[in-house]
C-alpha cells in the first residue's frame, strides 16, 4: 500500500514532459508487464466485485423493464459515443514519439467532437422515442448525453497514463469513478428512483472519471497551433473509429431488434444474459489488452519478441476464460438465480449459449491487438467490416425465434468467421496461424476434459443451495483444469512458467 501511495503520490507531483518519453519502457518489459497486468487484473477483480454486489442489489430493487428502458437507449448513445475518442486515444499510446503540441491538437479535437455529438443526441432524443414507441426514452437520452462531454474530456489524459504504463493511476481512476457511480445507482434506486437509478449511475460514473483523470494525470493542454504534425494520427484514429463504427452496430443490433420486435422485458432478458456473460471476459480480457497494446508497441521493430509476447498473451487469456466459460454454462441456473434471483430465470437457456461464444471470443478478438500495435490500422478496420457483415446477417436470420435465436446466431456466426478473419489479420505480421492454434490448443482440450466431471458432480448435488452448487463445482473446474494441463507431455513445465510469472506480482521493482 506504501509503494501504491507513492507511485501515485509522484505521478501527480510530476511534470507534463513525464508523459511523452518512453524508452525507459523498453528495460525489463516484461517485468513491466507483468507488474502492471497485475495492477490491473487486481483492479478488474475489485470492480468485478463492484459490479456483482451492485448487480445483486439492483436487480431486486428495480425489473426487467427498468433495465430494457436503459438498454434501448444505450444502444444508441454508445453509438454516438464512438466519435468522441476518434480514435486518437490509441493513436498517443502506439506513437513511437509524441510531443505536448500534438497531444493539445489531439485533445481539442476530441473536446469539439464530444460537445457536437451531446448536442445531437440530445436532440435527436424525440426520435429515440418515436423509434421505440416510448415516450420516457426522451429525457433519459438527454441526460446520458452528458456522459459523453464528461468522457471526452478525459480521453488524452488517459491515453498518456497507458502509453506510460501508469496501471496504478488507471487503476486507482478506474475503482473510483465505478464506486461513486454505484453508490449514486443504490442511493436513487434504493429511494424509488427507478429506472433513473441506472441513468444516475453513468453520468456520476463519467463525471469521477474525468476528475480523476485530470488529477492523475498532470498535463494540461495548450491552445491547438497550426503544423502539429497530428495528420497521420488522425488518419490512423479515423480508421479505428471506422472499426468501432461497424462492430458497435453489429455488437448493439441483437438490442435494437430485440428492443423493437420483442419488447422491453425479453430485451432485459437477453441483456443480463450478455452482460453477465461478459463480466468475467472482460475483468482477463481488458486488463490483458490494456497492458500488451502499449508494450507490443515498443516491439514494432522486434518481430521476434514481439511473436513471442503475444503467443504468451494469448495463452494467458485462454488459460483464465475457456474454464471459466464450460463452469458459468454448466451452473448457468445457479448463478442467474444465486446473482439477479428467481424473476430472472428467463434468462438461462439464453445465457448458456453466450457462453459457448465466449469460449472462443477472448481469445479470439486480440487479433485487434496485433493489428493496432503494428499500426495496421487499414486492415483493422477491413477486419471488422467483414466480421460485422456475418454478424448482423446471423442476426437477421435468428430474429424470429427471439431472444434463444438471436443468442444462437452470435454462437455460430462466431466460429464461422473465426479462420478467415485471423487468417487475415495474422497476414503480414510475425504472427501465423498455427502460432494462435499452438497456444490455446492445451487451455481448449484441458477445458473440454473438466466438461463429463462438471456435469456429473452438478447432477450428483441438485438439492443443494446455489451456493454449495457453485463452490462444489469451482473447485471440480480448477482440479480437472489443472489435471487436464498435467497429463499431457510438457504440460507441468509450462503451469511451472505462469507460477515463476506470479513470482513478479510480489516483487520489488526498481
């Protein structure tokens, strides 16, 4: 805590110059990264814990429809927030060199972008309403259209503390800005505030953010000049933004339609559903990607090491989720009723079909992150356009059989696109197929060994508590894991490897 307390203590103490040079990074990277997945993965499990306690507390205070409300909008409104970062947030931190008068450029442009879009969204709001056949969609539209001004003034402060491997300071932002949300979230809910509750939530969420961001983060922009040289970056950010374009709407249309056709409360369903489904992916995926965009970007002229970083981070990523994926799908029931209760049940047939997408999507999607390091932001984007085509037809075409058809059809569309696409991104960097095959092949057959004994030790305890039933079978999870990992040749090495890795989250760093 001493260390954390002065780590943070220095980073506001010191001067704006601290954030653009970065060859001090490229010494002992590895450790580096390590330290800082740590620092970070410890913060996803303080917010997953956040999360799940707010979940619980919420989904009993307010209903299905509540949330169908938020989801309705959301769809909408984290579409036009796309266009806030415009992709210039990825643009400092993969940039071999930078300087105070490009980030300023940067930082005004995403300044301007977020105040225009608040405005439409704000007037856009009626038509929200219209689309939906909702009237009390128009002032909830209006006040989410806040988060997105308060979001955009933290965009280049927080890119800055990434492309310094701050993770202690984004952490420490992180977990604050989530907690004064959540307590601003109970707080209206638990006075009968309703579906404002989850409105309070993100704009008092958005708001701590953006504070903390600028207090962490000691640089303040100057006035925008001309010749800043931003030109390429805006280039390269206009290309991801066209990414995040095309895979936002693919990601949101099983919402929309959902939203449209089958009503507020089936949407609410299905978005638990996802979100829960989500929640643990992303507390692997996030910290992971968050640590290895910035260090693979220091390797751009190593393919070397920079083939071997990523064939380790993926193997992490897949050693964390693919167990976990086969223990939420096999107890689907015991945590849908265990987290949101006996009003939700609804929601497990369509939650044990996520998870078989999220077997293979952590690991799969950080083929974005090979791509955005190598600054192949072109192709990035071609990437996407062509995976969101297979999602939305997949979409299209299991609509009408609800909520179970439209769950079914991301599954699928999932592992339909999954050789073309990586064959494609794979192309032109160090990396190669059978690289990506290599490295998840033993998290997969070791995953699929635990599936006969989790099934068979959850059908043995029916009677139990959600509790028991989901302890009982953590534990089968992690012994077959690891049984799994130790039978085949080679494998006690590599668990021994990840065990030397942990040895670094409680070294001293100099």
């Amino acid at each position: 805590m001493n260390r954390i307390a002065h780590e943070l203590s220095a980073l506001i103490k010191a001067g704006p110059n601290r954030f653009f040079d970065t060859e001090d990074l490229k010494v002992a990277l590895k450790e580096r990264s390590v330290r800082g997945g740590t620092v970070t993965m410890t913060s996803q499990a303080i917010k997953f814990l956040l999360y799940t306690g707010s979940t619980v507390v919420l989904a009993r205070l307010l209903t299905p429809q509540d949330y169908g409300l938020i989801a309705m909008v959301t769809a909408i409104t984290g579409f036009v927030a796309l266009f806030k970062d415009m992709g210039l947030s990825m643009a400092t931190i993969q940039k071999a060199e930078i300087n105070h008068s490009q980030v300023s450029a940067l930082f005004w442009i995403n300044v301007a972008v977020s105040f225009a879009l608040a405005l439409i969204l704000a007037a856009g709001a009626p038509i929200i309403s219209w689309f939906y056949v909702e009237p009390r969609l128009t002032w909830i539209a209006i006040a989410l259209s806040t988060t997105i001004i308060l979001s955009g003034l933290a965009v280049q402060h927080m890119a800055l503390l990434s492309r310094q491997m701050c993770f202690i300071a984004i952490a420490a932002i992180d977990i604050g800005s989530m907690g004064v949300g959540i307590i601003s979230g109970v707080v209206l809910a638990w006075y009968g505030a309703g579906y404002w509750a989850l409105v309070g939530l993100p704009v008092a969420t958005a708001l701590s953010y953006a504070a903390l961001a600028w207090v962490f983060c000691r640089w303040r922009p100057g006035l925008p000049v001309r010749g800043a040289g931003i030109l390429s970056m805006v280039k390269f950010g206009a290309q991801i933004t066209g990414f995040d374009i095309v895979n936002y709407f693919a990601r949101n249309l099983d919402n929309i339609l959902l939203g449209r056709f089958c009503g507020a409360s089936v949407l609410g369903f299905y978005n638990r559903a996802y979100s829960i489904m989500m929640l643990p992916i992303n507390q692997v995926r996030g910290p992971l990607n968050t640590v290895a965009i910035p260090a693979l970007s220091r390797l751009q002229e190593d393919p070397v090491r920079f083939k071997k970083y990523y064939m380790k981070l993926i193997s992490a990523v897949a050693f964390i989720t693919m167990p976990l994926m086969v223990f939420l799908a096999v107890c689907s029931e015991n945590v849908i009723n265990l987290i949101l209760g006996k009003q939700w049940l609804e929601a497990v047939p369509i939650f044990r079909i996520l998870a078989i997408a999220g077997f293979i999507q952590p690991v799969a999607s950080t083929r974005g992150v090979v791509l955005l390091s190598l600054k192949q932001s072109g192709r990035y984007l071609k990437s996407g356009t062509f995976s969101s085509a297979i999602l939305v037809s997949a979409f299209i075409l299991g609509l009408p059989w609800g909520a179970i058809g439209i769950a079914t059809a991301y599954a699928i569309s999932n592992y339909i696109i999954l050789l073309p696409i990586l064959w494609y991104c794979f192309k032109f960097t160090p990396i190669e197929l059978r690289d990506f095959f290599k490295s998840i092949s033993r998290p997969v057959i070791a995953s699929f060994i635990t599936v006969p004994m989790l099934v068979v030790i959850h059908s043995l305890i029916p009677n139990q508590t959600d509790i028991i039933i989901i302890f009982c079978c953590f534990i089968i999870t992690f012994i077959g894991y690891l049984l799994g990992w130790i039978l085949f040749p080679g494998g006690f090495d590599i668990l021994r490897g990840y065990f030397r890795d942990l040895k670094l989250l409680t070294a001293s760093g100099k």
